[in-house]
C-alpha cells in the first residue's frame, strides 16, 4: 500500500461511467507510492460534481495532483481552484474557459467525423447507445468488458453539461493532457485545441475514449510526471 510520500493525487471520472474505471490507474499509482483517492460524481449538475470533489480534496493531503476523464475535465476546471490542488491532469477531456460548459464545447467540435451515440434525454438524462457503446467509448476494450461498461452506465444528469465555468483553474495552475488518438466521443483535434488554449504539456497515446481503462499505464505515466515536474521544477 501507498504511504503518500509521494503525493495525492485525486481522480475525478466523466459521464457514463462511475470511479471503478480508474482501478488500474489507481493501482499503478498506488504501488508507486501515491496516496491515491477516487470521487464518485453523482453527475446530476456540475456545481454538485464540484462540490463533491472539493469535499475529497479536502480530506487529502496536498500537494494534490487533480485528474479528470472527458466530463471530469469540466469539474477539475471548477474545483481545481482550491489552494491545495498543485496541478490538474486531463484525460481525453473537456477543458472549458470561464463561461464555457460541456454543451458550448460540443457545439464547436467538428461535424464531419463519428459522433456520440447519444440517446434522446429520458427524464432529464442522457444514456449512449448500447449496441454503440464499444465502437464509440471503448473501442480498444474486448467485447466483454465493453458489454459490461454498457450495461453499467451511469444515466448523466442533461443539467450536468449546462453548467459553466466561474474560474478556470487552468489559468492559474500548471496542467497536463494526454490526447486520445482514436478517440470517438472528443475528437482528437479538439483535444489538442482544448490542451494549446489551456497551455497545457500535452502527451499522446494511441488508444479509445476509455484510454484509463485500456492503458492505465499510460494514464500513470502522465499523472507521475506532473506531480515530478510540480515537486521539481526545471530551472529556468
């Protein structure tokens, strides 16, 4: 088990989908010796996911270094305005500015390439296509394990992508993001759009949407690194 020495880092999952994901991510970390601790959004609204996360960093030891997968991106934005977040890692995801929310994101992404299987809101909610659940989140999954993530889909509150940015953290804090290059919910492009706005130190990986679960390693890899470069800064 981890002792911290360290650091914490804090992850933060998008929609669709619950904390479990992060497993070999966490375990990676773990053995590491990171302290590692994974929220779990009820992705009703955006505040409440902030609120929520917020809530674990301040149980955690800082530095903490924040992670968010797709929609988690939209939340560390928010939360990781708190003074013990040292840095913010996003995964294949939204990187919204001040004013900006998921659906104004959406709305500028291209219109040429696959787009999300998004079922039509049922009461409020919003649920992807089950039978193009694979080719869409986790096309580099096996069959089985994808079926799984399909069937166990958490319904993601059509409130949740409303809601904006007050302070984009990123503006004041170092930020990291690895692009997905088979990504079919964010376009890769929109990724590497999103990640030069923010400044952020950009790394890639071939892999899906799921690229936490594909390629846990690679995930590690990146969070290890910014808590590296946060702890040891290279001199000017």
């Amino acid at each position: 088990m981890s002792d911290g020495s360290a650091g914490t880092v804090v992850l933060v999952h998008g929609g669709f989908v619950d904390g479990s994901g992060w497993q070999g991510v966490y375990q990676q970390l773990t053995k590491d010796g990171f302290a590692v601790s994974v929220v779990q959004n009820p992705t009703l609204s955006h505040a409440d996911d902030v609120a929520v996360t917020k809530r674990v960093i301040e149980a955690v030891s800082e530095p903490v270094i924040l992670v968010g997968h797709s929609y988690g991106g939209a939340v560390i934005t928010e939360a990781g305005n708190d003074p013990k977040v040292a840095a913010l890692v996003y995964i294949a995801a939204f990187v919204p500015d001040k004013g900006e929310s998921v659906n104004t994101l959406i709305a500028g992404f291209p219109t040429d390439g696959p787009q999300p299987p998004i079922l039509p809101p049922q009461d409020g909610f919003l649920l992807l296509d089950r039978d193009k659940f694979r080719a869409s989140f986790a096309g580099d999954l096996e069959a089985e394990q994808a079926a799984f993530m399909a069937d166990s889909q958490v319904p993601w509150g059509v409130g949740a992508l409303g809601g904006e940015i007050s302070e984009p953290a990123w503006r004041s804090k170092p930020s990291w993001y690895l692009v997905t290059t088979e990504d079919r919910m964010i376009p890769p492009s929109a990724q590497h759009e999103m990640a030069a706005r923010a400044g952020s130190t950009v790394a890639e990986a071939a892999g899906s949407h799921s690229i936490y679960v594909s390629k846990p390693e690679a995930v590690a890899d990146l969070i290890e690194r910014a808590a590296s470069e946060v702890q040891s800064p290279a001199v000017a």
